[in-house]
C-alpha cells in the first residue's frame, strides 16, 4: 500500500478554473500509456459527449480512450458514435447488447495500454486525473490505483464548499473493508498485464463485475495506492446505483456470490451474510479450536459500577472458553470487597488480584497481562456493559487471525450516542473518535458506522488481542503513558511491525465514560495529560506528518466529525 499526497482536493470546477483552454499537455517521463475503457449502452447524447470529452481534455498526453457500444439502438448515442474522430479513440462495435462485462472485456482486450482506467458512459474525469495517475505509478509502480470521487446530478451541478457534488472521500486500501462492500468505486486504475492474469471480467457478475475484479486483484498484489483527491465524477440517475440502490435487484446478490468466492479462494472458512443495506455484507469467520479468552478489568472501588459489568458480562457472553480476572487497585470499601468475595464464589472462572500502587493504567492492564494465560485478553474497563451475547465471538473471529494486531468494539454512551468506532490519527493534533456524539442508529459516512474495517487504533476501554502478541510488544507503556494515550501507542506500535488493527460494529457495548476514574478536570490532570500528549507527539511525528491511512486527508482535524473541509481550505 502507498500513501499519495494530495496537493489539492480539486473538483472538476475548481480545475478547469485553474487549467486554460489552451493549456498544453503534460508528458510525464516513464508515464504509462492508459486506456480509458467506457462501455455505451443507449447513453444520452449530451451525457456521453460530457464523458468522452472528459477524457479527450485530460492534461496528460499519453491517454487512449476505447469506447465500446453494447448494441445500443439509441439515435442519439450512435450519432455521438459516427461523429467522433480522433486518431487516440478506439471505437468498438457489438452487434446486441452482450452485458457490462462482456462490454468492459472487449474493452480492455483492445486496449493498447499498460494501464485500464475503469469509467462509466455517463460520468467525468478532472482534467487532471490521469496525469495524477501517471505520476503515482511512476512514483510508486502501484498495480492498482483508485481516487476519490464526487457524485452529482443535474440539480447538483454547483459548487458547495468547491466540491463538484457530493464529495465520496476514501481511506488508502483497507482489505477488511473491503470484504464488507466495494468503498474503491472509481477512479479504478489497473495494470492490464495483472487484469488479464485474473482472467478478467465475468459476466455472471454483472453489476457487482468491478467488485469481483477488485477481491481477485488484491488476492494478487498489495501495491495498492490511493490518491486522496476527488478526481472522478459520478453521475446520479436511474440507472446508477449510486442514486438507487434497487435500480441493479440483482447487483447484491452477484457482490455477495462474489465475496463467497473470495473467501473460498482465499482459504477463509466462513459465511457471507447480509449487511446493514443493500450492497453491504459481512463476512463472519469461523473461530477455530476453542481459544481461551481472559477479560482483565483494573478496578477502584466504584463497586456498583463493577457489578454492573461484572453481571453484563456474565448474563450476555454467549462463547464458553473465558474467563474474567479483576485487578484491584487499591480498594478500600468494604462492599467492593464483599462483592469481590462474592462473585469468587460463585463462579468458577472469576477471579482478583491486587495491585497496590500509585494509580498507572498501563501498569495495572499490564499486570492483569502478567498474571493470564489465556490465548487472548479483553482489556477491558469496570465501566463497560457489554450488549448482545456474541460480542466475544464478534472480536476473536479477527483475534485470531495472524495478521490481526488489536480488535476494537463499537461503543456507546448510556443515551445511546456512539463513543467509540475506531481512533483516527492527527485529530486535535493527536488522536480522536471519528463520528464521537453522534446518534447510534446512524450508519456514517459512507456506511462506515456499520463496517468492519481497518483502523489505526482502538481504544483501550474494550480492546481484544493475542496474549502472547501483547507481551511481544511489551503492552502498554507504563513510563511514558501511565494514563492517557496508552492504548493509541500501542495500536500503532502494532501497525508499524506491519499487523491490521481492526474495528467490529457486531461487538457492542455501553460505555459509561469516565465514571470511574473522573474527567481530565483538575491542574494536576491536565498537566499530566498534557504531559503524555507531547510525549505522543514526539515518539509519533512521523505517523501525524503523514496522517492516518485509514482517514481521509481532506477530512476536517479539528472536530470528531466527520466533516470534509472545504476546498479552499485544503
């Protein structure tokens, strides 16, 4: 995977103020040659022109378009057609409509290119984006390259914030959220040699052909990049499912037949389900063997809130092989030592033990660690009440899997508002909840909300990983992040030895924040949380130059909305 650096958000208004009309070419040296592959089945005249000469007034010289019409019998369309001359445009001809895919694969088989560029009859390309394209393969030598992308109708042609439409911002490649829908869409960019090594477009998936293209691309390659620009436009109508996901009835079922096929080929043994809307899907792992699973909560006294976790986690964990082992950490109340007793006795697989030391949550969570000898640990806080009953399984199906660092669960504050879906990086200059405060039901932007995906960090108030990976790495730090910022340097020393951290909506739990251990809200707090920001910021200013992967650069950094920030701006 390669992170590209925008230098601009562009939208195709803002370029084509920039660009002249008689602005020359760019030819960029080594660039490859691209042919632009755009099936035409009964396209209106003036849509089919907007593409056709999105393409023809691309900055970059070393283009090919290659136009294949798929027994269209509109007089409009063939007129376009006929009319079209130019020596850099292939014109192909079928005599009955053949299908999406059988179109696309004419296509690409008369492509002269080295790389395809997947668009779509009635869309655009910014001028600049195969020139931006060219440059990242020369960069990088991606096989696979995809942009950011806009989609717009008729009546959302105009500018707002300098977007060009509805601005669809992307995270670099993430292969678990991949297998949840196709988030890459366009601008799709692939070495032909490797299309052609996959064996191409199949047409018993048409409607889902790009999305079966994508999981049989990345089963070969991971040199992947993303260009965090929106240079790809997507025209909303009926047709498109981008305006009406009911218009292609048989596109979910193909993307799921598809996904199915993905994971046989890729040796993963599980079932393919129906996700939170058309076109999205889960793919639930099979968990293998029994692994054992400890849950290690550090405690203070606080011992009604113990309880209340302590009783949610064992009325609603449905998996079997687990355990739950207590830290306490200097308890004085004598209830807490009751309630302690108590559910020592009463359950076999509850156990405590003690530390007493100054208050350092890395060093209790580490010696709960210590003290476990489970496969995996839940590190978990006295202030989570988990929800439904499959939670553990939810997060062990990624635990175990080997290039899996730390699984992160989906909370909620008491109201029902979301606390937790993953930490992005470089927020507030730091780290922040993407999405923080928003209502439960709402799925996110772009369905986000409702997506297993990669991410750099979870947090530490419900966090699942390999035991043995734990002590690997050292777990938390407990001389520089004795409080705060513990979890997020932990998830990216995971990331940096090459592992995927992920987050899970199917692990759901109410996160009473903050009830425990008090607010950040006395001088000596904020100084000592101030204190491990800065020694954050200095161990990790290589990954908060870059920016998060897995967040978009021309997201907004000073809230936890999710919010693109206008163009301008950028």
């Amino acid at each position: 995977q390669k992170r590209v650096p925008p230098t601009e958000c562009f939208s195709q208004i803002n370029e084509s103020r920039k660009i002249s009309n008689d602005a020359r070419e760019v030819s960029i040296p080594g660039g490859p040659l691209i042919s632009v592959i755009i099936p035409v089945h009964n396209t209106p005249k003036a849509w089919l022109a907007d593409a056709g000469n999105s393409v023809r007034g691309q900055t970059y010289s070393s283009w090919h378009l290659v136009l294949v019409n798929d027994g269209s019998t509109d007089v409009g369309t063939r007129e376009f057609l006929d009319n079209l001359d130019d020596p850099r445009v292939t014109k192909i001809q079928l005599t009955r409509s053949s299908g999406i895919s059988v179109a696309t694969q004419m296509g690409v088989d008369g492509a002269h290119g080295e790389y395809i560029a997947l668009m779509d009859h009635d869309d655009m390309l910014a001028p600049t984006a195969l020139q931006k394209v060219a440059e990242e393969v020369v960069r990088h030598n991606s096989d696979v390259v995809y942009t950011d992308e806009t989609t717009f109708s008729d009546r959302t042609k105009e500018k707002r914030d300098g977007y060009f439409g509805l601005p669809h911002l992307k995270p670099d490649y993430s292969p678990d959220l991949l297998l949840c829908h196709n988030y890459i869409t366009h601008l799709l960019v692939v070495r032909k040699e490797l299309v052609d090594e996959v064996g191409g477009f199949r047409s018993e998936f048409d409607g889902a052909q790009d999305y079966d293209l994508l999981l049989r691309l990345t089963e070969k390659t991971n040199r992947v990049a993303h260009i965090a620009e929106p240079l790809y436009h997507w025209r909303q109508s009926a047709q498109s499912t981008s305006l009406d996901t009911g218009a292609k009835p048989l596109a979910h079922m193909r993307g799921c037949k598809a996904l199915s096929e993905a994971l046989d080929r890729r040796g993963i043994e599980g079932e393919v389900l129906t996700a939170n809307g058309p076109h999205f899907f889960r793919a639930r792992r099979k968990i293998f063997g029994q692994p054992t699973v400890e849950i290690v909560i550090p405690f203070r006294d606080q011992p009604l809130m113990l309880r209340k976790c302590l009783d949610a986690l064992l009325c609603r964990t449905r998996y079997l092989h687990y355990r739950i082992l207590g830290v306490n950490n200097g308890s004085t109340e004598v209830l807490t030592h009751e309630l302690m007793s108590q559910y020592e006795s009463e359950n076999s697989h509850v156990r405590f033990v003690t530390l007493d030391v100054p208050f350092n949550f890395s060093q209790i969570v580490n010696f709960g660690v210590k003290n476990s000898d489970a496969a995996h640990v839940v590190l978990m806080n006295n202030d989570i009440e988990v929800i439904n009953n499959d939670w553990m399984e939810a997060m062990l199906e990624h635990s175990q899997r080997l290039e899996v660092g730390a699984v992160g669960a989906k909370l909620y504050y008491p109201d029902d508002r979301i606390q937790h879906a993953g930490i992005a990086i470089g927020i507030g200059n730091y780290a922040g909840h993407p999405h923080k405060h928003v209502e439960g039901g709402y799925s996110g932007y772009l369905n986000r909300l409702h997506n297993i995906q990669n991410v750099s960090a979870v947090t530490g108030a419900m966090m699942m990983v390999k035991r043995e990976l734990y002590n690997e790495v050292e777990g938390f730090d407990e001389g520089s992040f004795k409080i705060a910022c513990n979890d997020v340097d932990f998830c990216l020393r995971l990331r940096s030895r090459g592992l995927l951290n992920i987050f899970t909506p199917y692990s759901r739990a109410y996160h009473h924040e903050s009830v425990s251990r008090g607010y950040e809200d006395t001088p000596e707090k904020k100084a000592r949380f101030n204190k491990e920001v800065d020694a954050f910021r200095k161990r990790h200013s290589e990954a908060l130059t870059e920016g998060d992967p897995y967040y978009n650069r021309c997201f907004r950094l000073d809230t936890e909305e999710v919010l693109a920030r206008p163009l301008n701006e950028t």
